[in-house]
C-alpha cells in the first residue's frame, strides 16, 4: 500500500531517500515511542517532544498533548506537524561535503483531535501504553477518574504524511575524492535497552514482570 503525496509532503530535495510506502511509514512508528509535535502558540511555533502510541492499523496516533490542547482551543483548525525520527549511523565520507547521516524519519501533518469522551481516553491511553511497554497495561494501576481527567490525550489521522529513509555508504565513492588517502564508511547507531533498575524503594519480594524481562 502506498500513501498519497500532498503538496506539502512532496520531496523537493533528495528525492530519492523519500518513500510513498505505507509500510516504511508504519515501521517507523513503530520503532519508537517518541515524538516532537510542533505547534503555534500564541503565534509562536514550538516544537515538544511527547510521547506516542500507535492504533490497531496504524490509522490513529494517540500522544499526550497539553499543548497541543492549549494550541486546538485557540485555532481549533490548526494543522500540527508530528514527527518521528531514527538515527541508523554517521555516513563519514572522504570529503566533509558529503558526510551524512543514514536515518528512518516520518512527518504527519494533520489536525489532532482532543479526546473528551472517558472511555475513548482510557482506550487510547491503552494504545500509548503498550505502545511503549506491551503488558504493562494490565500489569500497573490503571488511571483513575480524577487522573482521566487531568490527562490531556489527543488523536492525530494519520492520512498526510512525508516519509524519507537514507541506507548505505557514502556517495563520494566513484568521484574525484575516491583516491585521498581517508577512510570512508559508516558508524552505526543501535539503541538497546539497558539492565533493569529496581526502584530503591520497591518492597522486597516484587519480582520484575514476566513481560519485562
């Protein structure tokens, strides 16, 4: 499947590294939790990171937004512009002009929706968090009425959106450069989850979930 290409989503640059692919899309969103929205308040943009969580089909992104909220009570048909990106590794050429960065990146564009309704929040407050930590939902103290209700959850389409993707080696390989006497190549850039750290005060005998581990 692919997605349509909008005028504000076109690439004009580096055409190539773009992609129309609904599934370069969705791997991207999937592979992290993390996201910068950015938003005009009071005519000024900001640009927030928040955190994420991916609807059933990938058609919904569900993020915390008490800015965002701030910014759909001034211009409530304000477009945001929510973006994703993944650092892969340096791309060290021969030349400084052509180093680079090998990266996965997502940009959607749309106008979120505030959730009011309890039950469609509590829903997609699920959706974020096992987005994030799959389990943990059923595992952990759901929130609360008044926790609800301080919670400032907010729905994006995901129907416009601009996906580009750079792989590889440098590009200077076959060019004037190729013959300095400098090494070339890639550092990559893998991000692990590290040894779990008990919380100091956690009483004695709670073992770490099974869905953890």
């Amino acid at each position: 499947m692919t997605f349509r290409e909008t005028e504000r989503t076109r690439h004009r640059r580096l055409r190539e590294q773009g992609s129309l692919n609904r599934a370069d899309l969705d791997a991207i969103l999937t592979a992290g939790f993390v996201c910068h929205l950015g938003v005009v308040i009071d005519g000024c943009p900001m640009v927030v990171p928040t955190v994420y969580g991916v609807a059933p089909g990938g058609d919904v992104v569900f993020f915390h937004g008490s800015v965002a909220s701030r910014s759909l009570v001034q211009s409530p048909t304000a477009t945001v512009c929510l973006t994703v990106t993944h650092v892969d590794g340096l791309v060290l050429a021969r030349s400084v002009f052509e180093h680079g960065v090998n990266y996965r990146s997502a940009m959607i564009y749309g106008t979120p929706r505030l959730i009011t309704d309890p039950e469609e929040k509590l829903a997609g407050l699920r959706q974020l968090t096992e987005h994030i930590a799959a389990g943990q939902w059923d595992y952990a103290r759901q929130p609360n009425r008044r926790e609800l209700a301080a919670t400032a959850l907010l729905a994006l389409d995901v129907a416009e959106a601009s996906v580009k993707i750079r792989t590889g080696p440098p590009d200077d390989g076959d060019g004037p450069d190729a013959g300095l006497p400098v090494w070339a190549g890639v550092r990559p850039l893998r991000t692990v989850w590290g040894e779990l750290e008990p919380d100091p005060s956690l009483a004695p005998g709670i073992d770490v979930p099974d869905h953890l581990r």
